[in-house]
C-alpha cells in the first residue's frame, strides 16, 4: 500500500493540497493560544495588575469561549456553510487578538479572550469537518490531520515566540497581537476556497457540487465524479437526520459514544497539563526557570515530529492501530512520570528521566490520540447531522480541557504530584478498552461507506483487528 505523499502524487493536485493547508491554518489559531499565553501571563500579571483570580479568568475565558464557539458553529457550518463560517471565525480572530494586544485592563482582556475563544472553538471543528468533506478517501487521514499538524506547529511557534520576544518591552502585547496575522490569513485565504461537494448537495446544488468534484478530482486517474456524486446524494437524501434531538436517535446515539468518548479522554489523559505546565513540572524536577523553558521547546518539537509521522502513517497503517499504540505508550510514560516523582532516588540520580517521560508521552499523545480524535469525529457522522454531532463533540472536547486545566494544580495538592499521573493513566488504561472495543477503522473508505456501515449496521461497531 502506498504511502501519504505517493498517493497524493498520483491523486491529489495543487487545489486540493492548497485548499487544505488554508482551512487548516484554523488549527495555528488553536495553537498558538495554547501555547502563547502561559509566556505572556508571566508579564500581564505585573502589568495589569492581575490577581491570581484575574490570571485564572485571563486563561480559562479563550476555554469558555471556545465551548461557546463549538456550540455556535454547529450551526453556522450548515446555515452559511463551512466555507463562510471560517472566514468568519478567521475575521473574529483577528478582532480579538487585537483587542487583547490593545487591552489595558484585565476585565478588557478576559473579555477579549473569550471572544478569541468563540473563534477558536469554531476553526476546531470546521477545518477539519472542511478538509473530510473535499478529500478523496486514500489521503483523507493526512489531509484531516495538516489541522492537528497546524495545532502542534502552532503551539511550537508560540513557545519560541514567548522565548524570543522574552526581553522586548511590551513584550506580551505583542505575543498576543501576532495572532492577528494568521487570523487574517485563514479569512482571506478562505475566500477563494469552493464550498465543499457535501454541502453544496445537501442545498441541493448539484451542478455546483458537481463543478467542485471535477476541480478537485481532475488529477485522479481513479475518480469517477458521476458516481461519487450518486453516493453523496443518496446518503443525502437517506439520512434526514438534521436536527439537534436528532442526536439522541439510537443509530446516532452510537455513533455519539464514540465521538464523546474520544473526545473526553483525549483530555482526561492530561495532555493540557502537559502542553500548559511543562515548564512547571520540569522545574520541579530541580531545573532553573530557563532551562526548563529550553527543554519545553523540546516537547513542542516532538510533537510537531511525531504529527508529521502520523500524518505519513494514518492513511498507511490506519487509525486504530497508530491510536491503540499511540494510548499503550501514554499509559507506560505516564507510569513512568508518576514513578520518578515517587522516588527521591530517581529525582536526585535521574533527573532527565522526568523530560524523558514526558517526550515519550508527548510522541505517543501525537501519532494516536492527538490527530485521531479530531479525523474520526469528521468521518464517522453522516451528512445531515454531521457538523451538529462534531460540534457537540468538540465542546465536549473544550469542556474536559478546562475541567484538567482548572483541577491540575488542586490535584497536585490533594492527591500529589505522582497521585495525578498515576490518575491519568489509569484512565489511559480504561481509554484503550473503549477503543478496542468501540472505534471502527475507517481508512480507505470514503465517508458514505463509512456512514453507511456505521449507521445501518446493527453492530456496535465495524471493526479492523487491532
Ligand atoms: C488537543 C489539544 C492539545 C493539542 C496538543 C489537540 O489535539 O485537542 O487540546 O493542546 O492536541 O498537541
């Protein structure tokens, strides 16, 4: 079976390639803010005046308003379609990242996040509900997963910005208001992108979606456009499904489990506490501040290496195998970080164990659960209800995000250090079952197979041997 780039050499073109990488810059915005601003509070504090609360609401408002954001655009993506509502988030974004570079209070600033926040939580899921729905289903895994690619490269480019600007007055305002030029151009580069074909048939505009498919496909020596656009219309008309109750149907409500599912422990596994608090938990292995800032760049470059590799391997090996792997090497790191702060040994005679750990963990997070969540939530929904169930799944998803972020620290103090990874990877284990038993493989299908298994097989699940 060929790989990622061979099959896009010989199917894909320019268009298709071109229009991914723009819906997923929506995946750089998520990024940058999640790495950005634990540099950036360091200086806010001081400047204006934040307490330890205001410092809170500061972090958790972009949380709170991309829940917000997720629920929205559930329905934008349907009424306006996928293509307006991100030029939409993209306009947003650059109107809060401004605000937030130009805020001279911290109720100015928490506001202004949030509305950061709405943006972000809509590109979450509307780039790569876009990028499904245009690509063909050889390279859709890697396609979908230039968004989880974006998101790490996002969150690397954020720490080496905060270790750069580290010096420069003003310093903070500036890390925020960068943002603004991604922000722009996800809204411009996304007003010359064409509607996707599905959506464009559940409007019924068939010669339009037609017109997409034959751009899209023009490369592709084993396209057939009268016959993919036979199956959208029919798994169209088919499904009906559209309205929120719609989610609670039997059929839609297993097909939910496994969306929410992944969605909560991609969380629950901790991996925010890793990406916000790397720094934190590195110095408390003994480093100083700055070399513990170093060594978190190592962990936003592993995990931009170990998503390039998934992004080679998706449509190569499959979901589930890179996801079940990528879950048994979070349990063992996980073990291993709870281990080495349980043992005084270990901190004094072992002190890179603890970086270690964490890399492994990062990599494993990367090739599975990382890209995984975000593909399958975009492949496993039929049409007319799909960017409804992404959208409830990616809140849920920004839920459990601001539950672990809000709880690591109290977590620490209550059960320790070593308690709270020991508790991550005890859910990691119970995570594994669910995908062994729950998630279905959907390589090489395209989404109305995908749909169509799933959603009138009376099975669970459709599923690959691991
Ligand atoms: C998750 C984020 C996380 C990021 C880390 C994403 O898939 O949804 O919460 O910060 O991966 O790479």
């Amino acid at each position: 079976m060929s790989g990622f780039v061979s099959e896009m050499r010989r199917t894909g073109n320019g268009l298709l390639l071109r229009i991914s990488i723009i819906a997923a810059i929506g995946g750089l915005l998520f990024g940058y803010d999640t790495g950005v601003i634990s540099g950036a509070l360091l200086y806010i504090k001081s400047d204006l005046h934040a307490g330890q609360f205001a410092q809170q609401a500061i972090v958790s408002s972009l949380l709170l308003g991309a829940m917000v954001g997720a629920l929205l655009s559930g329905y934008l993506a349907d009424a306006i379609s996928r293509k307006w509502t991100k030029v939409l988030s993209g306009s947003v974004y650059v109107i809060g990242a401004l605000g937030c570079a130009f805020a001279i209070s911290a109720p100015m600033l928490i506001g202004f996040r949030f509305l950061l926040g709405i943006s972000v939580g809509t590109a979450s899921f509307v780039a790569p509900l876009y990028i499904s729905e245009v690509s063909p289903p050889k390279v859709r895994g890697g396609l979908v997963s230039f968004n989880q690619l974006a998101i790490t490269s996002g969150i690397l480019i954020a720490y080496i910005v905060n270790f750069l600007l580290k010096d420069v007055t003003n310093n903070w305002r500036w890390m925020l208001g960068l943002a603004a030029l991604p922000g722009a151009a996800l809204a411009i580069g996304m007003l010359s992108v064409p509607h996707t074909p599905r959506w464009l048939v559940q409007r019924q505009r068939q010669d339009e979606a037609r017109d997409v498919l034959d751009r899209l496909r023009d490369s592709d020596p084993d396209a057939d456009i009268d016959d993919e656009l036979d199956t959208i219309t029919e798994a169209s008309k088919e499904e009906g499904a559209s309205r929120v109750r719609d989610l609670l149907a039997p059929k839609i409500r297993r097909l939910m489990t496994i969306g929410l599912g992944l969605a909560l422990f991609q969380q629950f596994v901790g991996i925010n506490t890793v990406i916000y608090y790397a720094p934190t938990i590195l110095a408390d292995t003994g480093l100083t501040n700055s070399s513990s800032i170093t060594q978190t760049v190592f962990v936003g470059i592993t995990n931009v290496v170990f998503t390039i590799v998934a992004v080679l391997l998706l449509d190569r090996v499959g979901r589930r195998k890179l996801l079940l792997t990528g879950t048994v090497g979070t349990v063992l790191s996980l073990l291993l970080l709870g281990v080495y702060f349980s043992s005084a040994t270990l901190q004094h005679q072992a002190g890179y164990l603890a970086l270690v750990a964490l890399l492994i963990y990062i990599a494993s997070f990367a090739v599975g659960l990382g890209p995984v969540f975000w593909l399958m939530i975009s492949e496993i929904f039929p049409v007319g209800i799909r960017s409804k169930a992404m959208s409830v799944s990616t809140l849920a998803n920004w839920a459990a995000n601001f539950l672990v972020a809000a709880t690591f620290l109290t977590l620490g103090s209550l059960i320790t250090r070593q308690g709270t990874f020991f508790l991550y990877a005890g859910i990691a284990v119970v995570a594994f079952a669910f995908f062994l038993a729950k998630v279905p493989e959907t390589k090489d299908r395209s989404l109305e197979q995908v749909q169509d298994t799933l959603f009138t097989s009376d099975e669970p699940t459709v599923k690959e041997s691991a």
